[in-house]
C-alpha cells in the first residue's frame, strides 16, 4: 500500500474507535469533516502556523485552531508562562493578582468595558450575558441574526451558523426558549425593525457579531451595527457586541473600537487565551454590578478564572503591547493571500468569491459569476454557495498539505506566523486544486 493510502487507512482506523466511544468520533461537531467527505483529522502538535496529524504528516494550518492561535500555535512565551504557573498550582479556586491584573487590562483597552467577568467558554459567556440583560431590563425576548453563532445556549442554538449550520433548530430546545429568541437577516436593519414590532417592546437584548465569523466571513454594512445601537437606544434594550472571534484579532480594542459602536455588554474569547479555554463578558458597571455577589443574577464556575488560563491570556496582552503594527501586518498578508486566490479563481474559471475583514477570511464557492460578484451578505445568500465544489477545493488542498476549515461556512485565520512563505505555498495549492475542482 502507498503512503498516503497507508496513512488514511490508519485515520480511519482511529476515527473509528473514536467513534465507538464518543458521538460522531469528535467532541465538537465542527471537527468532524464531514461537510468536506473526509475523516476527520486527528493531530499530536500545532506549532506556529503548523500542525502535525498523528501519524507524522505536516500541514500548513489556517484553522488556527478556530480562532484562538492570532499569535500560532503554542507561541513560547504563552507556554513558558503557562509552565511557570503550573509550578505554583494549577487551580486555587480562590482569588489570585494575576487575575486582577489582567482584569485591569483588559478594561483599559476595550471600550465601553468598564467591568469584566472571567469564564471558561464562550458558550458561558453569552449565555451569562444573556440572563443579565434579562434582569436588568425585566424583559425576555432576544434578536440574534440567522448565521451568528453565540455558543450552544438554548436560546441561541436557533438559525445559528458554524456547526450548527444548515441543521434545523435543536432537538431539545424548549417551545419557549424558540419563542423568546428572534432571528433577524444580518445586514438587514429593516429586518431588525420588523423583529422589534413583532416582539411588541420585550426585547431584552440584540446580539451581534459585530464582524460575522460563524457563516463565513460577512462583514457589516456601513450603517449596520450603527443602526443597531440607535435601535437599542430607543427601545431601552442591550446592545451585545459577541467578540469571542473578533477580540483583539480585528485591533487592539476589538470591534467596537474599530467600527466606533459601543456596546452595552461584550463578550471575549478564543484569541483572548492564546490556545488556553479562556473567555469574558463585560461591560457597563451599572450592569456588571447586577453579577452575583455584587448583585442577584448568579454566575459561578469551579474553573472560572483558571490560573493556568489567566497566565496565558496575560502572556497574550503583553505579546500584543510588544507588537503594535501586528494588526497591520496581519492585514497585508491576508489582502495579499485574498487577491491571489481570487486571480487564481479567474484564471480557472471559478466563480469564487473571497471575504475578509483584518486577518479572517473565506472563500466562498458560489453558483455563477452573478452570484460571486454579489458575495454573501448574510444567511440568505447561503443557497448561492456551491458546497460540493467547496468540498472537492478543500480534499485538493488537504492532499496539498493545506489545511483550510472543514466547512464552505466558516471563517479561515491569519495568524502571526503567517508570511510570505506561507502565502506563497497556499496560492500554489490553490492554483492546483481550484483546476481540479473547476
Ligand atoms: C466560538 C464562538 C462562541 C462560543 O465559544 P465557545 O468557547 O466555543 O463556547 C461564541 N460566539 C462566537 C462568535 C464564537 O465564534
């Protein structure tokens, strides 16, 4: 048997004892490939912006481990302080400085956060956020937008994008939980105005990612999250701004200081730990001090906080204080990357259409050149991408070694060590694989 039959056999092998064992094989459904027809991919390491499979191989990664690895996989200075931390105690279920201090941080630099709570996910976060709009404002109904995704809350799981994507509403999400939430076309503040009359004046909260990640890459429309917050401003409801992607991958301030929106309340995540679980939600004191035990709504965790997570998430801050022109940087090799896969697309004949906003892109496989041109503006134009050429682009990629996200709805990153070189190998592959898929 060749090497490459040898090593899909030796995939398979694994993925079906993990599948005995655990649902799918996987312990999170974006993991599983299957959008893409292959199994899924199982790794042993992951440094800068590599990563290794369990039986040797090498690819060049632009998952980024969904987000989190803005600086690589497994940077030296994360892991050193990691390490360092670990000498001292892996968990005190007490209160720590370092946890202050990068409390203190981080509301210094993003606006509109006057206080922050430390939690395990971004699934917690929002849904912690979500019970205290509740409370503060008496109210129960929530917008969300069709293809956001804001972690596996009930209130949520509806129309909403990444693994959950083009699967029906959630077997076990209650009749009310589907009733409360309503769901509104990204872009579309007309849409948004149609959902706050029919809720009749009992939305608690509009959540939001203020650059949307979990569809694709879709950005806002100029106006759009602007339109949000005069919305908010009138009805007395909250403005949540999820950043768990966009958090100091889009600037050092996040979303809300690049598109000038402050939000009410913000969600933090994924690059805030630098590869350890840690998120955050945050915002206006008078409503942070509703949080338990300042307040009455409760939000408590064994692993809240967790020292080794803190150490990271400061290892993080101070990686990023060190590197101001990293955003500008990021940017460049992504416009560069963007421009030569869409000539690469050209050239082939495929109607491709590449979105990007800072270091987030995705190549959307679309129908026809109309559709292309058009782009995806929110879940609607979903119907537009053509999935089985997504599907036959990512197998020629991945047999390149490239690895892209495993899905035609989900945002690919850039991290800082992503160059030239990296480029460079993926147009290549792209070059290779859109002439097969075309
Ligand atoms: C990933 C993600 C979440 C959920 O975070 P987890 O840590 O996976 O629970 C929430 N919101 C957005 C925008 C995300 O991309």
């Amino acid at each position: 048997m060749s090497v490459a039959g040898r090593h899909a056999g030796a995939l398979a092998k694994l993925f079906e004892r993990g599948a005995r064992v655990t649902p799918g094989g996987v312990h999170s459904p974006v993991r599983s490939f299957r959008a893409v027809g292959s199994p899924p991919m199982a790794l042993i390491e992951a440094r800068g912006a590599r990563v290794w499979d369990a039986y040797g191989r090498e690819y060049l990664d632009w998952i980024g481990a969904w987000g989190p690895a803005l600086l690589g996989h497994n940077p030296p200075a994360i892991a050193s302080a990691v390490t360092h931390q670990l000498e001292r105690g892996a968990l005190f279920g007490l209160a720590a400085p370092h946890e202050v201090e990068l409390a203190e941080r981080i509301t210094a630099r993003v606006p509109g956060l006057d206080m922050v709570r430390f939690v395990v996910s971004g699934t917690e976060a929002a849904m912690t956020a979500l019970r205290l709009a509740r409370a503060a404002t008496g109210r129960s109904a929530v917008v969300k937008f069709a293809g956001c995704y804001h972690g596996h809350g009930d209130a949520f799981l509806i129309r909403a994008g990444s693994g959950a994507a083009g699967a029906p509403e959630s077997p076990g999400v209650t009749e009310g939980a589907v009733r409360d939430t309503l769901v509104a076309r990204y872009n579309d503040l007309a849409d948004v105005d149609r959902a706050f009359h029919d809720a009749d004046g009992k939305i608690a909260a509009v959540f939001v990612e203020p650059v949307a990640g979990n569809m694709g890459c879709v950005p806002p429309e100029p106006g759009f999250l602007e339109g949000l917050r005069a919305r908010c401003d009138t009805t007395g409801a909250l403005l949540v701004f999820d950043e768990v992607i966009t958090g100091f991958r889009l600037g050092p301030g996040g979303a809300s200081s690049l598109f000038g929106v402050r939000a009410d309340l913000v969600l933090l995540g994924k690059a805030l730990g630098g590869g350890l679980p840690l998120a955050a939600y945050g915002g206006r004191r008078d409503l942070m001090r509703l949080i338990a035990p300042e307040g009455p709504v409760y939000q408590a965790g064994t692993f809240a906080a967790h020292p080794l997570s803190i150490a990271a998430g400061l290892a993080v801050l101070d990686a990023l204080d060190a590197d101001p022109q990293l955003w500008s940087r990021l940017d460049r090799t992504t416009e560069r990357l963007a421009q030569g896969l869409e000539a690469a697309a050209r050239e082939t004949g495929v109607p491709v259409r590449v979105q990007r906003v800072g270091s987030m892109w995705t190549v959307f496989f679309m129908w026809t050149v109309v559709l292309a041109e058009k782009g995806v503006r929110s879940w609607d134009d979903a119907g537009g991408v053509d999935r089985e050429k997504f599907a036959a682009f990512h197998r020629g990629m991945l047999s390149r070694g490239v690895l892209l996200p495993p899905s035609p709805f989900e945002t690919a990153f850039t991290s800082a060590s992503h160059g030239e070189p990296e480029v460079e190998i993926t147009l290549a592959a792209a070059r290779a694989a859109l002439a097969e898929a075309a």
